[in-house]
C-alpha cells in the first residue's frame, strides 16, 4: 500500500485558504553565547563569530552571529508558527536577503511574516511569496528577506 | 592597550586585491542523514526533513536536507577556502538563492565561487558581489546564490 502525501489533510491550509496581505506573528528566540558560537564552528568559522579574544578586540566590540544562523533562526520561528500549518511542497528559494545589524548573543529577537502573494499554475501548486523579519529586544531589524514556498493549491482526490 | 582588528595584516588579501571575473573552487561535503535530521531538527522541523517515514511516504521518496542547511554547507565551504583569506568585515546579504535541486543524505556537493564585482566606497570598503553555488555528485546544480560581503579595501595605517 502506498500513502499518499498529497491526501487530503484537512487540518493543512492550502493555497487557495492562503491570503495575500495575510501578516503573522512567529514569536520569539533568544540567543546564547554557546549556541552563537556552536553554529558557526560548524558553518561559518569566521574569526568573529567563533573567537571570544578576536571578536571582543574587532569592529563590533563582541562576537556577532552567523548571518546563516539569523536566517536558520527566521526558519525555525516560521516553520513553528505558521509552515507547519501549510501543504508545503517545498521551499523555491530566497531572495534580498539583507543583514542589517549584527545580532549578538544574549540578544532576543521576535519574527514576523507578511503573504506577499499566492500564485496558482496549473500543477496544483501555489507559489506563496512571503516578507519576513527578525526584530531585536531594542526594536531593531537585525534581518530582513523574501522567501517563496510551493504550496499544494487544494487537496487532491485520487480515484 | 588596544587592538585594532583594522592593523595591517599582510597575510589577508585586501579589496585591491579581489579579481572581478576570478574563480575559485570550494571543496565538498558529504551529507549524512544524522547531519541531515540533526540541522532541520534545530532549524527547520518539517516533516520531509526530519521524520523518516514520513518523507519515504512523500513527494520525494525519502528525506532531503532544509535548504538553510544547504545555504549552511556552502558558507561553510566558501569560508574555508576563500573567506577566511579576506579581510572581511561583515556579510551584507544574499541575493537570487534558488534551491534548484533536493540534496539528500548520502549526496557529497562541491563549492564553486565567482566574484562578480568589486565596488570601492569612500569608507575604506570594497563591496564584492559573489555568485556561488553546489553541485552534487551526478553534476546536477543544488543550490545557487548570490553574496555580497563587505572586505577592507585595503590595509588602513593608524598614525
């Protein structure tokens, strides 16, 4: 017997219950020093993300976050709050993504997501295009992006 | 006493010294599927990455690694063959990231990287613009990106 994903679930919103215009708050993450520096060991060993003596004598006075773990942290809060809800297909990829203040352990930063737009084709795929953001304890934005999902448009009966 | 992070440091290539049009290879990765769970249980927790049978069930007949992960595999391989031979300041951004292709546990990606642009501001900077991107083992393209980091244009002398 096969399963078939794409039965419909009915607890999953589809494209077609998507609203463009849509904004969804993705509550919040706060990081620590061990986990700042676990990252990037393992995925971007630049001397000030990794190296507490460098990084505290260097340009922004502290270790600073991998930009990749800022985006890593933006997934996990919308995955959490909001994808895990969806008929995802998968992820189509991102675009302008900006780093605009460095986020530092001990910080605390929250998330927001906006549906940009849902585009329907004629596979039974919607292209959700979402603005999301990281925003620091101090009302900052640490990091801004576009990211694009398939979405299933409606479930699918199979004969 | 202070250190300045900004001192000249010869052994780092400087923004007059990046080649518009250069090319560098990357190295490989090889993924498996504890490196595979482990990062989309931390960062992105949907069912096609993390739950095996589930995903042996679903589109893709088994599990395929976050796309943030596969962003992660290439800044790691970009930072230890080139990035951590520049004077880096800080990353600006991606642009253009397109998940072309699923990368599976078992698959081994190499890194390509070609400087687009070098940009000089009046701030001692140079702006560089990267294209990058993975390739997996049967040559197909996985991941495909545009980078921009800022480096020191060039070594600064404090009196």
């Amino acid at each position: 017997m096969t399963t078939h994903d794409s039965a419909p679930t009915p607890d999953l919103a589809y494209g077609v219950d998507i609203i463009a215009g849509s904004t969804h708050a993705l509550g919040s993450y706060a990081l620590s020093e061990q986990d700042s520096i676990n990252f990037a060991a393992a995925w971007d060993p630049q001397i000030f993300h990794v190296d507490l003596a460098a990084a505290a004598a260097g340009a922004y006075g502290g270790l600073i976050a991998s930009g990749i773990q800022t985006i890593a942290i933006y997934e996990r809060l919308v995955v959490l709050a909001v994808f895990s809800g969806w008929s995802i297909i998968a992820g189509r990829g991102l675009r302008d993504v900006r780093f605009l203040r460095p986020l530092r352990p001990g910080d605390m930063v929250s998330g927001a997501m906006k549906v940009d737009t849902v585009h329907f084709d004629a596979r039974n795929r919607a292209l959700v295009t979402t603005t999301g953001e990281l925003t620091n304890q101090a009302d900052e934005t640490v990091l801004r992006l576009v990211m694009e999902v398939y979405v299933r448009a409606q479930p699918e009966r199979t004969a």
